[in-house]
C-alpha cells in the first residue's frame, strides 16, 4: 500500500513498534503511578509514565524518521519536511491509569494533508494491539477487525467520554441524559482511542466525543473507519494553529446506525456552535 510514494504499511508497522516499545515502559509503572502535575484543568492529569513513553516514542522516530514532523500531547514538538506529522498520545486514559482501573493505551499515528496515514493503539494492560494503514483494513494482534452489524438505535451501545472544561462537562452529561431513553446503554471508559479501536471490533456499536484533541483521536479514527464505521472527526492539525479542526468533535459508528445516531445527536446539540467536520467519510 503507497499513497504519493509513500510505504503505508511501513509506517504501520512502525507505528505498532513505537506503540508497544511505548506501552512496555507504560506497563512497568501500572499500579504505581502518581500524578506528577495538572495541564489544563485539575481532572487533566500528567504522569511520570507518560512523559517517558513520550520522550520513548519521539527518539525512536527521530532516528527512524528525521525528517518527518511530530505533535505529542505532552510537549514534544518537531517541524518536519515530508509532509508527515506523527501524532503521539503516550497514555491515553491517564487518570485511568493513576488509579489502576483498566482503560488505558498508547495511540501512535502518522498523518499527512491532516489524515491519518497509518496508526496504532496498544492496550498495555489486555495485550491487545490494534492498527491500521489507510486502504488496507484493521486488525488487533493480527486478525481483521470489523464493526457490528446493529441496524436499530435502540439496541446500540454507545460510547462517549467528557471533556477537562467544567462548563463542556456539564452540557455532555446533558446530552447523556437525552439518549439514555432511546439507546440500549451508554458506556464511558476514559480513553477516547481505546473507544474508537472498540467501535472497529464491535465491543460498542458507536463512540462520540466533543472537543478532543488530534492525539487522542488520529489513530482510533483510523483504525475505526478500515474496520468499516462511518466516522467524522477534525483535520489533523497541532491545537492552537489556525486553521480548521484542531480540536473538535469525533464520532463513529456502525453504518446501520451511524444516520440515526448523527440526527439524534445533533437535535441534542452534542456539538455547541455548529455542524461537526466531515472527516474519512460522510453521513
């Protein structure tokens, strides 16, 4: 698989390395973690784990790939010149993982014109590793992965998360109230990635969330949509560069569902200002 000349299932594999190189130090720490410090808000927690499994990932690519460009959610920063950007969440889930609950993992993902490319998300906890390359499907520990095949709203699972905002956290839980009624459940596991790779292998027949970051989503989303959701989520871009879609609203979902579930969502107002990006594909 190439895309302008471009190897995808090399950089799928690499993707997978980094993640699990990544997810070894993560595992090393499970039971023992404790927050080092607050970003944006007291509920967005840091670890010493995570800034090691950044500082991991970033060197690997450094010397794998010098040339291509990185954002990472805890600071690692580097222009590139190929049009590659790689998109690193070291622990996605942290506050999961400082309390030891099960739902945390290591997103990786490279992304070009503000599209995933190739990506990986590792479970460290449940050894589970899910990828993709664009066109070439999903798989966890090898075996393809595909979505559910609900039809009917009212039997779906759906996942969401909530954001760090306390003002975002509130409006989420509002609209988590408006589909309890008419959806079988709702689950929340606190790691935006981890939803997304169970979308593409039908633990839960949906996932949204509003207002994450490109890190937590750009593997996931991929991962997702090879296994067959339809999914919508922002371009690619660092958080506070101008342009569209940096930090915006990820949903999706088995196609049997996906129409219903967008028309739901939006008569509920699960995106405040407007109309969600359009992403890998449309409803």
């Amino acid at each position: 698989m190439t895309a302008g000349g471009t190897d995808l299932e090399a950089l799928r594999q690499l993707a997978v390395e980094l993640a699990t190189a990544a997810g070894d130090v993560v595992a090393e720490h499970h039971g023992r973690a404790a927050p080092v410090g607050v970003k944006s808000s007291r509920t967005d927690l840091v670890t010493a784990a995570d800034r090691a499994a950044e500082s991991l990932i970033a060197s690997r690519l450094a010397r794998a790939r010098p040339h291509d460009g990185i954002v990472g959610e805890e600071g690692a920063s580097r222009a590139g010149s190929t049009g590659i950007t790689w998109f690193i969440d070291p622990i996605d889930g942290t506050t999961n993982f400082v309390y030891g609950h099960p739902g945390y993992s290591v997103s990786v993902a490279a992304a070009a014109g503000g599209r995933p490319l190739a990506g990986a998300v590792v479970d460290p906890l449940h050894g589970e590793v899910f990828s993709a390359a664009r066109g070439g499907g999903a798989v966890c520990n090898g075996e393809r992965l595909a979505v559910s095949s609900t039809e009917d709203l009212g039997s779906a699972l759906v996942a969401t998360g909530f954001g760090y905002n306390e003002a975002d956290r509130i409006h989420q839980g509002s609209v988590v109230a408006g589909l309890l009624g008419r959806v079988r459940d709702i689950r929340r596991m606190g790691s935006a990635a981890l939803d997304l790779c169970s979308v593409a292998c039908g633990r839960v027949d949906a996932y949204y969330e509003y207002r994450l970051c490109p890190w937590d989503h750009a593997a996931g989303s991929l991962i997702a949509s090879e296994a067959g959701a339809v999914t919508r989520s922002p371009l690619l871009e660092p958080p506070g560069r101008s342009g569209a879609g940096a930090v915006g609203f990820v949903l999706a979902a088995a196609p049997g569902v996906a129409p219903a579930l967008s028309d739901l969502l939006a008569e509920l107002g699960a995106w405040p200002g407007g109309a969600p990006a359009g992403g890998a594909h449309d409803f």
